[in-house]
C-alpha cells in the first residue's frame, strides 16, 4: 500500500474536514500546510494538497514548486475546494488554468486534479478576505444585475451566510486514485 501524505490549506474548515476524511481513508497522514518541511516529503508515495479557492494565490502550490525535484517522482494529487459547482467545466478549467499559471509546466502536468464543494462562513473569513469580500460588494452593487459575472453574482449569494456542501461520498474518486 502507498503512503500517503495529505497536506492542506484551510481557513473556513471545508477543506480541512475534506483532508481528515481522505487521511482517514488512505491511512495517510495529515499535516497543516504551514508546517510542512522538506525533508518530510521523500518518505511518502503519493503526495495530495488540499486548498481552498479563496480569491487569491492557491495556497500550498508553493510547497510543491520549491520541493519539486524531491517530489517528482511520486504521485501528485490537487484537491480544490470552493463553494461553486464543481461539477461545471468552466469553473474547473479556470482553476486548472490558475495552477497551470501558477507551476512549471511539468509540475502542471504531473499533477491529477480534483474538485470538491466545500462551504463558506463569512464570519470565520480573516480580517483581510472580510476586507476584499467588502469591497467586491461596494463593486458589485453598483454594477447593473445583467452585467454581473458568475463570480460577482457567487459573492452576493453568499456575503455574510455560512453555507456548508461539503459530502464525505465525493471523495471516492480521490480515494481510489490515491490508493
């Protein structure tokens, strides 16, 4: 059996809870994004980051650039968590075009994506994504409602709401990837 190292971002708790249950599965461990060093990489088989989509940089995808040479020959695994349908093609070619952007191409290329619907609670946001959530809305109000785009009309669906859509059975398909 392959050893898994399940590496996550997390601010809201979605994908937090997502990495808990693929550990779980995989008898993996777990680890906190942030406390990631780099000699921990080479014991592992497969090696799976869980972030968050929050507006911004993907966190974590640093940790796979730096260590790449260390990591190159394992199996890579992104797990995106948003509150958008991830079942819709758009949003998860934009996101796959954001990594794609944001690592070498072989990194890029190495990497199997998959996408999980989490949840947002505004109210556990930091300081600075309340900030920006804040002025998106003093944009997107002044914006006509048919001129709004998917993302616009997603921030006012869920300003100040806490929404959960985070389902243990979606995690199959990595599950089964990963073993």
């Amino acid at each position: 059996m392959s050893k898994v190292l399940v590496m996550y971002y997390s601010e809201n708790g979605s994908i937090k809870t997502y990495a808990e249950w693929i550990a779980e599965e995989l008898n993996g461990d777990l680890c906190f994004i942030k406390d990631i060093k780099a000699d921990m990489l080479s014991g592992y088989d497969v090696i799976l980051l869980a972030s968050p989509l929050l507006g911004g940089p993907i966190k974590g995808l640093n940790t796979l650039v730096e260590n790449y040479n260390a990591i190159k020959d394992k199996k890579l695994v992104f797990c995106a968590c948003g509150i958008e349908d991830m079942g819709n093609e758009m949003i998860t070619n934009r996101i796959r075009g954001w990594v794609e952007k944001a690592v070498p191409n072989e990194l890029f290329l190495q990497l199997k994506f998959f996408f999980l619907r989490g949840g947002f609670n505004h109210h556990k946001l930091s300081l600075k994504n309340r900030v920006l959530f804040w002025l998106a809305m003093k944009k997107i109000n002044k914006t006509p409602v048919d001129k709004l785009t998917l993302d616009e009309k997603l921030v006012l669906e869920t300003y100040g709401k806490k929404l959960d859509f985070t389902d243990r059975t979606s995690i199959k398909p990595i599950v089964e990837y990963c073993s």
